[in-house]
C-alpha cells in the first residue's frame, strides 16, 4: 500500500496539462486548454482542462476529474496503478507502508509466480519465433491455419513449448524449467504456478509440444496459460490451462479484458465469445471489445468485471454450436446482474473466430448490428419449434422465459418484457405478471437475495481493497466499514422527492432492522410480497433489490450499506446464538463510534425520537411501535417505491414534452409506452398502499 506521503507528493507533482498532453493535443484557449474528448467521439471540442483548478471535463459526455483520474479512465488503471505511473513519470520512489511478516511471505510468493509466469510468457515467444520446431510447427500454425499476422502473435504474446527432442536435425531446444532454473527461478513457484509438474525428480513443462496462449490480468500481467496440441491423437486433450493460483482465478479472469478494456469502455459495448482465437480474430478485424469466458461456464464475477466497463453484452453464438441451449443459463445469469443482453447467432458453418476472418471490419460490425436480437425473441425462436402442438411443451417453454424475466431487477424492464411475451406466446399478461411474481417471491422466501446482497457486499470490499492495493485480496471486516464506505457518497446525486421516504425506511432499519416479521395471506402488501417470518432489514433489503433500487441521498446509501456489512460483522462475531436486540445493540454502537462525523450525526437523527404534542401522535404513542412493524415497514417500502414510480414519471413527461417538440416519433412511441407502463405500476402500488392504511 502506498503511503501518505507519497501519495501527496504524486499529487503535488502531476501538473494536469503536461499529464494529459501525453495523451491528447491541447489547444490553449484563454487560461484554460480545449482539445475533443478521448472517451467519446466528437467532431467539436468540448474538453476542457484547467491548469489553475487541476481538473479536466468534458461537456459532451460528462467525464470529469484529476489527472490521476484521467490516467485511470484513459488508461483503465486502478487507482494505485495509476498513482504508480505518475510517480514512474516525474521519477518519484514509491514508499509503501509497513506490512506484517505473513503479508509479506504472501506478496512476495505472488510477486515470485508472477515473475515466473511473466518469464514462461517470454520463454514461450521466444520459442515460438527463434526455434526450428517452434517456426516450423507453432508459428505455422498461427499464419496459416489461424492467418495470425507477426504483429497480432506479439501483441497476445502466443508462444509454442518446446518439445525437449531434436527436431529437423536441429539439437533440441531447451526446456522451460532448465531455462527458469539456470535464470534462477525456484522450483517450488514453477509448480505452484501450474507451468511444471515433477515426474520422478524431474521437472516437466505441463505445455510441452503446444501453442500457447498467455492469460493476464486486468493490470495486464501475465497470470496464466492454455495450451493448444496440434496433434490429431484423440487420446490427447486438446487444450491444457493453468490450474487455480494465489495469481489466477479462473472465475475471475476473463480472456483478453486487459485488451479489450479501453475498447469497451469507449465503445460502451461488449462482444462475448467463447474461446481464445475467437478474440484474437476479431482484435485482428479491428473489432476489440471482445472478451472471452475461456470456454468455462460464465461465472457472476466474470461479469462484474465486464460491468466495470459496460452494461451492454452482446453474446456470439457459433451458427452450428450444439451447446447453445445448454449455454442459456449465461444469459440469465447476465439478466441478474443488470446488463442490458443482445444475443447474435452467426451464419451456419461459421465461430467468431472463422467470421471476423472471412470478412472485413465494417462487413462484421453491419452484420452484428443487423442481427442483434433481444433474448427473449432468441430464446423462443431456439426453443418453440413445434410448441403449437404440444401442450406440455409450450407449458414448459413459458416457465422458461418467466424464469428468465423473473431474474431481471428493473421492474420496468420486466413488465416490457412480460408484455412482449404475452403477445408472442398469446398469454394473458396477467398470468405472466402473477407468474413471474411468485416465482420473484420464491426468491425472497428462499433467502437468495439476501446471498446476492452479501456477495456483492464482499464484491465492494474487494473492489476497495483493489483500490488500496490492486495485488492483495482480502477482506474488511465491520472494523474498516468507513473506508469502504466513505468513496460512495460521490457516486449518486441526492434527490429532495425522495428523502423523506428514504429518511423513513434507515429509521425502521436502524431501529428495528433484526426484529422479526410475520406475514400471513392477508396481510400480502405488494404483488411480490412474501408470505413468512422474516427479519425487517432482510425484507427491506430484499424488496429493494427486487426492483433494482437504492437510495439516491448518499449519505443515506452509506449508511444503508454500512449497516449490513456491521450486521455481517456483529454477527460473526458472536455465533448463531445471539440475541436480534444484542444484534441490534451492536450494530448501533458500531455506527456510533464509526469516526464518520456526518454518519454519527445523520444516524442520530434519524433514531432519536421526537416528541411532537399532537392527539395523534399521543394515540399512535399508546401502541408499542414493535407491534405494529407488520404494517408500517411494507407501508413504508411501498411509499418509497410509489415516490420512485412518481419521480420516473414526471421525469419521462417531461422527456415527452422534449421529443414532440423535436418531431422524434420512434422515440415518442416508445417512451409513451414506458410511461403507460409505469402508470400501470403506479396504480398497482396504490392499490396496495390503500389496503394498508
């Protein structure tokens, strides 16, 4: 980890011109500089950097920040990255802070897998290109088979193990663990990195007689590989990849982000595909937001590392692949974490890999554009042949796409979604609706959204401790809550409508949240609201995250999150046994010896109670608030909800006034539609606020 001083005089040193004049020419205009933006394309300049305030913005697309946050997004570095980079430029000796002998072992036995791993990468080009197997047999492979021009086998750094026998009366090449024993590596980081296995005493390298392509990470290291044989022996597995590591996760890694990340985030799009060559193929067309799963089944963190760039994923299917319905399950799985999903089946007979080379740039872009199609017309097309008649079997197609809708947190998108699929499958929307709720309901009932919610509490920590230092996983523990906590106030703008609701729902968290409701049928509030015993802060937390909301003041989203990772906390370190008002007692104490002033402050306020002299509060004060949680906590969801409906109405009305205005009728239609549909929303949720009161 960096330490302060050094952070300080990084900061002190990056003037904000002379950093992004490496990357863009800028054109002085008056006591400011003006150049067109790097992170979107324009033909007018509208990005401007102030030398006198140390910031840049762009006010086209909104970007905006320091010099170190320009580095970060132009470059997608981490935030130690980039301070890193700056302190390299103006020659400045990064200190770091003190660590615990055990931290110590663990970084330098990552840093020694790394390096060993960094050499096998240049090991491997170097044979690829300067051996007489490697030329004749790897490097034919690439330019012939795969037509892998010089500059894209460089840039992917591909390679070929050699053999360890005399090839074409050449003596045979030496092996990769001679070369990194004799260069001084350790036998022990060649086998924890997965490169060699010992045989008999013997080192041996794992990818002898393959091609090989390296895997790195985001920060662009090299952290594993996959081996390719070009033999024709059944018997022989065609591709070999690294086992797990301390430096490579296979769920976490995706092939080729480090190449892709900039692309993708410009282009706000991602290409998914499936193998490696897949992706080389199309960096080669001139296509470069393309990323692969490695062949693995995509995992949630694979996605929410696409995320980082971009909500858009558009997924390749070969035209003659077999697994495509056994795959479909990716897509759910990118539905729940938010992405916006297109799908595109490739002619018959053609891969990403075999398209992008028969065809030229603008040949693939057109195609892919002209046959995005949505998923659910995707999924139906695949599977509703013959569906007419076969009862059974239309039955079942409709439960798979209500489960697939079912996943989809923006209820917006879901009721479009339930109508389109009404229309398609000729349903009446309202058994979709009521489907799709009960199975949503299940969901809760099940717990799986409060799993969601602690995976993604752990995701956050990680991503801070990224933030901190990008090459030591950990966690952080309810202790260091403020650090994690403290970055997310800059990221949501407040809104005065919704506030008070906001303000409502932390009071009944803060001071009810581990006391236990529970419901019976009718006392449903809500067409997805569960009929059980559950704590108050899991079903707030849960009917949130149903609809894909969170509270827009940002000192209320702290203090939100803040209290589930204290709960977390709370809880684990007093056992299953403890008592829901000890919890509860922690969790306060914990807030209030947090060292957040505004948090302390906000929290206060928001628990203590205020004693207003009115009869109705003096009547309200005779019932104990405990017993009547049943009711006020979904009355108080439901409130926050309709004031959310309500603010996304107003704001679409005003849209429409915009777009009548400019004669857009696409747009107007389409718009008009969503309005309708979260007016029928609207209706629902005061409905149910009427059975309440």
């Amino acid at each position: 980890m960096i330490d302060r001083e050094t952070v300080d005089k990084i900061l002190d040193a990056a003037e904000i011109v002379d950093v992004i004049s490496d990357f863009v020419t800028l054109r002085r205009r008056g006591a400011n500089y003006i150049a067109c933006c790097p992170f979107h394309n324009e033909k007018t300049p509208s990005f401007s950097v102030s030398p006198s305030k140390g910031i840049f913005k762009c006010f086209g697309c909104g970007k905006a920040g320091s010099a170190v946050t320009f580095v970060m997004e132009h470059e997608q570095m981490t935030y130690p990255e980039a301070l890193r980079y700056l302190a390299r430029k103006y020659g400045i000796e990064v200190h770091e802070q003190e660590e615990t002998a055990e931290d110590a072992a663990d970084r330098l036995k990552r840093e020694s897998m790394t390096a060993v791993s960094e050499f096998a990468a240049k090991f491997y080009t170097d044979a690829l290109f300067n051996t007489a197997e490697g030329h004749s047999v790897g490097l034919s492979y690439f330019r012939q088979k795969r037509e892998f021009s010089d500059e894209t086998i460089r840039k992917f750094g591909l390679g070929w193990s050699p053999s360890g026998h005399s090839f074409a009366g050449e003596p045979a090449a030496v092996s990769l663990p001679a070369a990194a024993l004799k260069a001084g590596y350790k036998k022990e980081y060649l086998l924890a990195t997965g490169l060699c296995y010992e045989h008999s005493g013997e080192l041996t390298d794992k990818f002898r007689e393959r091609v090989i392509f390296p895997i790195h990470s985001l920060s662009g290291r090299v952290i594993a590989f996959g081996g390719r044989t070009l033999k024709e022996d059944k018997s022989v597995a065609k591709y070999l990849n690294s086992p797990e590591s301390e430096i490579y996760h296979k769920s976490r890694s995706l092939y080729g982000i480090y190449f892709a990340k900039s692309a993708i985030s410009k282009a706000q799009k991602c290409y998914l595909v499936e193998g490696y060559t897949d992706v080389i193929s199309m960096h080669q067309a001139g296509i470069e937001n393309v990323t692969a799963s490695s062949g693995t089944s995509l995992t949630t963190d694979q996605i929410r590392l696409i995320k980082r760039f971009s909500n858009n994923v558009t997924v390749l299917y070969d035209g003659d692949s077999a697994g495509i319905k056994a795959s479909l399950r990716g897509i759910n799985m990118l539905l729940e974490e938010g992405m916006i999903v297109k799908v595109v089946l490739l002619p018959d007979g053609h891969d990403p890999d075999s398209f992008a080379r028969t065809h030229k740039r603008q040949e693939i872009l057109d195609f892919l554009e002209a046959h995005e199609t949505d998923f659910i017309e995707f999924k139906y097309s695949l599977l509703s042949s013959g569906i007419e008649k076969d009862p059974i079997r239309k039955a079942e197609l409709i439960r798979d796409i209500i489960d697939t809708i079912a996943v989809i947190p923006d209820q917006i998108a879901r009721s479009v979604y339930i109508e389109q699929c009404a229309s398609r499958l000729a349903m009446k929307e309202d058994v979709l609706f009521s489907e799709v709720a009960r199975v949503r309901r299940r969901k809760i009932e099940s717990g799986e959204y409060e799993r969601r919610r602690r995976e993604e509490a752990e995701a956050r920590r990680a991503a801070v401790r990224e933030r901190t230092d990008p090459d030591v996983p950990g966690d952080v523990d309810g202790a260091d809550v403020q650090a994690v906590s403290a970055p997310g106030r800059v990221l949501v703008s407040p809104v005065p409508v919704l506030e008070p609701a906001e303000k409502e729902l932390l009071y009944y968290l803060l001071r009810f949240g581990e006391t236990a409701m529970t419901f019976e049928e009718h006392q449903m509030y809500g067409a997805e609201a569960p009929v059980m015993t559950i704590t108050v802060a899991e079903y707030i937390s849960a009917q949130l995250r149903n609809d894909d909301l969170e509270m827009r003041n940002p000192l209320y989203k702290e203090i939100y999150d803040m209290y589930f990772s204290l709960r977390d906390a709370v809880r684990s370190s007093g056992g299953d046994a403890v008592d829901p008002e000890e919890i509860q007692a922690g969790i306060m104490r914990r807030f209030v010896n947090c060292g957040d002033p505004a948090v302390v402050s906000a929290v206060l306020d928001i628990t203590e109670d205020k004693y207003v002299l009115n009869v109705k509060e003096y009547i309200r004060a005779q019932i104990p608030e405990r017993n009547v949680i049943y009711r006020n906590v979904p009355k108080a969801v439901l409130v926050y909800k309709l004031k959310y409906v309500e603010l996304t109405c107003s704001r679409l009305t005003e849209t429409l006034g915009r777009m009548q205005r400019d004669g857009n009728q696409d747009s107007l239609k389409e718009t008009m539609h969503s309005l309708k549909l979260l007016l029928q929303i609207k209706n629902a949720l005061v409905k149910d606020l009427n059975r309440i009161s």
